[in-house]
C-alpha cells in the first residue's frame, strides 16, 4: 500500500478514510503477524509506516471533529 499524505486523506471522504483505516490495521495485523513467527520482514520499515499513516488518518478526523462549523 502507498504511503498516503496528509493531502490525499483530507481528499477522502469519512466513509473512505474508515475503509482506509480498516485496510491498514489488517495490514498491520498480518505484518505484526509474520514478525512474531519468525518469518521476518521483506521491508522492516513497513510496520512504523503503517502506523504513521493511521495516525495521520486519526489526527485530520480530530482536525474535522473540531472545526467550527460556517
């Protein structure tokens, strides 16, 4: 999965960044998954990025959460 940036979520709509978040926490899963069995990483950065990348998707629906509505 592309790294997304902070544009492109914001692009999303709620319903499309909730599948986003669902796809990456699978993702983390079956990662953190074949590090604890032993089977290693292809990419061992891929775990700190996917993390990145929800925290993002959590920080710009707080963002929205708090603007103050026009």
């Amino acid at each position: 999965m592309a790294r997304l940036t902070a544009n492109d979520i914001r692009k999303l709509n709620p319903a499309e960044r909730q599948k986003k978040m669902d796809e990456l926490f699978n993702e983390l899963t079956s990662v953190r998954i074949q590090i604890a069995t032993g089977g290693g990483s292809d990419n061992p950065y891929r775990t700190r990025a996917i993390k990145r990348t929800i925290a993002r998707i959590l920080t710009i629906q707080r963002e929205e959460e708090l603007k103050p509505e026009q």
